[in-house]
C-alpha cells in the first residue's frame, strides 16, 4: 500500500509567545503543509530546566482549529497518563467539531519523570500497560453507543461519549512507540506510527521490529504510515531535501518538521519557500513491482510500468 508524501511543521509550545504560535499557523496553513503541530507537556523540557514558560497543548489545539481552515491540526504526541481516557476522547472529540474534521489524534505513553514527580501524577511505571487500554477505550468512545471497560487501570460502566467526532470511523490515531511492547500496540491500532528516532539507520532498525509486530498480530505493516519529526538550522536547503528523500525511500510519508531554535517564524518561512522542491521528491520515488520506493532519481521506465515517543 503506497501512502502520499506529507509534510507538517512543528512549533512546540515551549520558550515561545502566543503571537509567535499564531504566525506558524498562518505559515502551515497558508504555505500549503499538510499538518501543523504542538506537544504535549505540563513542564518544560530539556537542558534549560523544567521553568521555562509552556503553553498547555490541547487548548493549543483548539486555538489551531480556530485559527485555520484547511491544514490538519495535532499534538505530536500526548501523554496518555496525563489525562484519564474519557476526557481525552472527549477533548478530541471537540477539536475535532471545532476544526471540521482535521484532527490527527497524536497519543504515545508519556515519559518524562520530573512531571510526574512534581505533580504528583501516578502510572509512569505502567505507562504502557494504561496506553493500551486507553486505545481500547478512546476507539470504543468515538464509535460505540456505549463503553464497558473493566482492566486492571481503568474501569467504564454503560459510558456514553456524544456526539462522535465527525471523522469515520475515528481521528487518525498516530502512536509515538519504540520499544517491542509499544510497537505491538502501534501494529494494533494506529493509522500512523510516529518513529522516535531521527536518522535513517534507526529508522530501519524499528521500521524491522514493526514489521515483526504486525506479523504478531496478523497485520500488513504497509498499511500503517510512518511518521517522523527532526530539525532543520535553516543553513543548507540541500541537506534537507537529501534527508527528506532518505526518509521517504525507507517509507517515512508522514514528515515533520520541529521548529527549533529563537526564530521559529523566519525558518518556517524558509521551508513554505522549499515546500515546493519538497514536494517533488514524491515524483522521484517511485514504487518497484515489489511495492518498494526505488531510489531517487528513477524515472517511470525504471518502476516497471515517522524526544522518547516523538513527545
């Protein structure tokens, strides 16, 4: 199964100001990317410590569908123990309404210990074993009349969630997974896989595990897209497409960009500018009898006739 090249943006949430988020979006939506991005944390990450400023990603999400009207909106990914299912199914639920149907339901199991610590929120230690019955529960919420749930995490009786979101069946479910457990999880029930891991020989080692996983659970793994963000310092344009083109032969169709760095807005210009020479890297790729990329460059006499989680 052959899935079409996509390219989204990322603009965290993190160390940045509401007018500047506003400004990616306008660039997403008006430079014609596919899908526009946050995260999902309470605290800040990285070198810089966890009191950074930090905007709260799901009301993020709302503003996004508010603010635009065609390019399809995320959070790359959630943290599923943040947040008991029901709510999240119904806050997907709602920007899903708001948006028009554009949502990309981001969800990986969570990881970042400091949070948890200072918040007192509970379940690191079973954040895979709570991931798997929340997907169970979100896509029972969104498609059933009613939910009963009775796992060792969480427990549902005759739950109703109304009304459902306007995408059928559900929002694409893109998981953010890595280990054999999560990927087992991704062959399940994801639409997209959200690799962590940004250079392409990490790609091929979990692209192989995935493969096993599906064959576990008796799924084609061509029918789950890949996803994968990494960064770009604005510099060289050729590194970048060179890159995109390398994701995109090992199946990555699903590309984002993280806009790193102090001038999140000047290098998401920069890429509205490349997005065309992007693009045709999809005309460069093309499938062999055998359904795989051929390398770049081959033309149509030559085709024979996806941070830990990506949070």
């Amino acid at each position: 199964m052959r899935h079409p090249l996509r390219f989204g943006l990322k603009h965290s949430g993190q160390d940045t100001t509401i007018q500047s988020l506003r400004t990616v979006w306008r660039i997403a939506e008006e430079g014609g990317f596919d899908h526009v991005w946050d995260f999902d944390h309470l605290a800040s990450i990285g070198g810089g410590g966890p009191n950074r400023p930090i905007y709260e990603g799901w009301t993020l999400q709302a503003a996004m569908a508010e603010a635009t009207k065609r390019v399809r909106i995320g959070c790359l990914v959630t943290g599923n123990t943040y947040r008991h299912p029901v709510l999240l199914a119904k806050m997907a639920m709602t920007v899903d309404h708001l948006s028009g149907g554009r949502l990309e339901f981001g969800i990986g199991a969570a990881w970042a210990e400091i949070e948890h610590e200072m918040y007192g929120i509970e379940g690191l230690d079973h954040r895979v074993g709570m991931l798997s019955e929340s997907l169970r529960i979100i896509k029972s919420l969104w498609t059933d009349d009613r939910t009963n749930f009775d796992g060792r995490y969480y427990h549902l009786k005759d739950a109703i969630a109304n009304p459902k979101p306007i995408q059928k069946p559900h929002p694409p479910m893109w998981i953010g997974a890595s280990g054999p457990t999560t990927l087992r999880l991704v062959a399940r029930h994801a639409d997209v896989w959200n690799i962590a891991g940004g250079d392409p020989d990490k790609v091929r080692e979990l692209t192989a595990m995935l493969d096993e996983a599906c064959g576990a659970v008796g799924r084609d793994p061509s029918e789950i897209r890949r996803s994968l963000q990494f960064g770009w310092d604005g510099e060289d344009r050729n590194q970048l497409i060179d890159l995109c083109g390398q994701l995109l032969e090992l199946g990555v169709t699903e590309q984002v960009i993280y806009l790193r760095g102090a001038e999140p807005e000047k290098l998401a210009g920069k890429l509205a500018a490349m997005l065309p020479d992007l693009r045709k890297l999809e005309n460069d790729s093309l499938p062999t009898s055998a359904g795989v990329p051929a390398p770049r460059g081959a033309g149509v006499a030559d085709a024979g006739g996806g941070d830990p989680a990506g949070i």
